[in-house]
C-alpha cells in the first residue's frame, strides 16, 4: 500500500470517529479502511486505534501520530500546488514600485519586454524616491536603491546601481575639465534631494590607489535626477547620476564624462516582496525577470528573510 494513502485515511478515519463514518468520505468500505490503518501500525509497530464494536478511539501513539500525519499531508499538499504553481501561466494585476530615475530610464524598458513575453499580466507601476510600506500600501514587490535595514521581507541582490559624473561641453569650457576628485570643490555640482535623508555633499570615487570622498558644492538642489540632468544640458554645473539615464547624451555629445578614469559611486540594489510559502506565477516570474535583467543568479547567502 501507498503509506501517504494510507496516512490520509487514518487521518479521516480518527477524524470521523469510526471507520464506518469515514467510508463515504473516503469513497472506501470499512474493510478497506482497516486495512489501511493496520498497515500503518504493522509499519511503525505500534496500535494506533482503540477498537471495539461500537467506538474507536486514539492510542497515545496514535494521537501523536495523527498530529505529524496531518502536518505530512498539509507539506505534500503544498509541494503538489507549488509544482502546479511553476507550470501555471503568469497572469494578473502586479503593482510594482521603484526609485524614479531607475524606474524611468532602466526599468520601463524591462517591463515592456516582461509584458510582451506575459501578455496576460497587467502591471500598476508607481514611481516615487520615498519609502514605501509594501504591505500595507499593497505592491506586490518594490525596487530598492539603499542599504537594507533588518527587514521581514524576502530580498534578492541585485547588481549595484552605478553612477557616473558628467557635464554639458560649455560649462567644461567655461569652468574648466576636472582631472581629480578634489578638482570638484572648485566646480559647481548639481545635488539630488534625497525623500528620506539629506542631500549627499560627499561624492566618492575609486582608482587602482583607492578611495575619494570630495565634499561638493551644491547651489542647486533638485529631488528628481530628470531635472538635474535639463540642468546639466544647460550647462549648470556637473551632474551625478546613472548611466542609463545619461548614455544617449554621452553619445550624442550633448554631455561629456567626467572623471573617465575614476569608478563613480555604486549603490546597492534589491527587490523585495513579502514572505510567502507560495508565490504566485506573476510575481515569482516578475521577480525572476528582474534578477536576469538587472542582477545575478542569487546564492543563499544573498537571499534572507
């Protein structure tokens, strides 16, 4: 005999008090039902069921049996619905939220590609710098750009956000080409406004000879990077801010990188969705589209709750 088909009707039967009453449950005769139940004690070798001719009853093996039989059963019932789950078209509403910038110039692009591929999933994306509670403002996986406080969310690493220095070719006319970190308290730098803290007046850079922290000046303070970007093109000052946003100005010439030979700031990058034993099709391949797009394939170590 199946033990799991077994366990299911010892489990049936101790639950409806007889084996009689569990028959038409069971869409088995009492019989068969006693068969069951006497190959599972001829297995562990103990009773499990106190019988007699008008009531049965559970043996002290059998109550605690009983109790890991159910939880057995609740597992094989999880891995059989995980295992339909994984072959299941992803399908539905997924309410994402991510940083602006990286939303605007890296992301969009990834969704639309993620939508052609899924076209029965709708996305709902917010673009905000603000830290969003994602359970109770009900997204289904957020974007981060930051260290990571302790958190009771699933987290996977994603490749570190990277940022580049750059400025219009009339303000590095005007103002002169920096050809060091510290050529940068002589410049006017464009700062971003960050939601939750100060505006960053430390920008560091890194060489084969190591670390840069240079304070900046910042007259002009923006909490968006698409403005601060117009500003640079009118040629302002210098700009701080991610490659993506900035590659068709560097080719088109329109801005001119800064420091080539200095490695720009990197910030740590994650997605995040809320702790459950059986993600959906859509947020299971959201989050997987993500992690080929913009990360790597992730070792334990770099998933945590």
């Amino acid at each position: 005999m199946d033990r799991l088909t077994s366990m299911a009707v010892f489990v049936k039967a101790a639950e409806a008090g007889s084996f009689a009453a569990a028959a038409p449950t069971l869409g088995l005769s009492s019989p068969m039902i006693g068969k069951h139940v006497r190959f599972l004690e001829e297995r562990i070798g103990a009773q499990l069921l106190n019988r007699t001719t008008r009531r049965q009853s559970l043996t002290e093996v059998g109550r605690a049996f009983y109790e890991r039989c159910k939880l057995v059963l609740a597992e094989a019932e999880a891995a059989e619905a995980l295992a339909q789950d994984l072959q299941a078209i992803p399908r539905g509403r997924l309410r994402i939220n991510a940083p602006v910038t990286f939303g605007s110039y890296s992301l969009v692009p990834m969704l639309t590609k993620y939508m052609r591929r899924y076209p029965e999933v709708t996305v709902d994306l917010t673009l905000s710098d603000r830290v969003v509670d994602l359970i109770d403002e009900g997204y289904d996986a957020v974007i981060r750009i930051s260290p990571l406080t302790d958190s009771t969310l699933i987290t996977r690493s994603l490749a570190p956000y990277r940022l580049i220095a750059c400025a219009s070719p009339a303000y590095l006319t005007e103002r002169g080409v920096p050809a060091t970190p510290e050529d940068l308290t002589d410049h006017e730098c464009l700062g971003f406004a960050y939601w939750a803290r100060p505006p960053l007046d430390e920008w560091e850079f890194t060489d084969a000879k190591g670390v840069y922290k240079v304070k900046v000046h910042s007259r002009f303070l923006v909490n968006n990077g698409q403005a601060l970007r117009e500003a640079a093109l009118d040629g302002f000052g210098i700009i701080l801010q991610a490659t993506d946003m900035l590659t068709e100005d560097l080719v088109s010439g329109r801005l001119m990188r800064v420091l080539p030979n200095y490695e720009g700031p990197s910030r740590p990058m994650h997605i995040l969705f809320a702790p459950d034993r059986r993600p959906t099709p859509k947020l299971r391949s959201f989050v997987d589209f993500v992690a080929a797009t913009f990360g790597r394939t992730p070792t334990p170590e770099q998933e945590r709750r």
